[in-house]
C-alpha cells in the first residue's frame, strides 16, 4: 500500500513539473510589466520640458513650432 502510494504520488509530481501550461501566462505578465517600466520611465517627469523625458521633448518641440509660426 505505501509502495502504490509513493509511486502514484511520484507520477503526480512528475507530471506537475511537465505540465507548462502556466509558463506562457507568466511570460506575458513579465513582458508586460517590463513595456509597463519602460514607458512610465519614458513619460515621467514635469512636462516643463528639457527635462529628458519624451514629454519634455515634445513640449520643447511644439513650442519651438509654435514661437517659429508666430504665435
């Protein structure tokens, strides 16, 4: 009876360690969290501009169209 246990139990245990059904999910969730890091580091900051950041860019951009349209 032990023997049939440990047996049924090592089957199971292998079969968890096999099952990959899970690991794309999770793959996802990091990826996700990376593109999340990498865009809150790219639009952080004041958007006073010359900051560094792409808002502070755009913001020194549209205002240098703005003052080369006359307005």
């Amino acid at each position: 009876m032990l023997t049939k246990l440990y047996v049924k139990s090592a089957m199971m245990l292998d079969a968890l360690k096999q099952d990959q059904r899970g690991v794309t999910a999770i793959e996802y969730a990091l990826i996700a969290a990376g593109v999340a890091v990498v865009l809150t580091a790219a639009f952080a900051g004041t958007s006073g501009g010359g900051d560094g950041t792409i808002t502070g860019a755009m913001t020194t951009a549209f205002n240098k169209i703005k003052t080369a349209l006359g307005g």
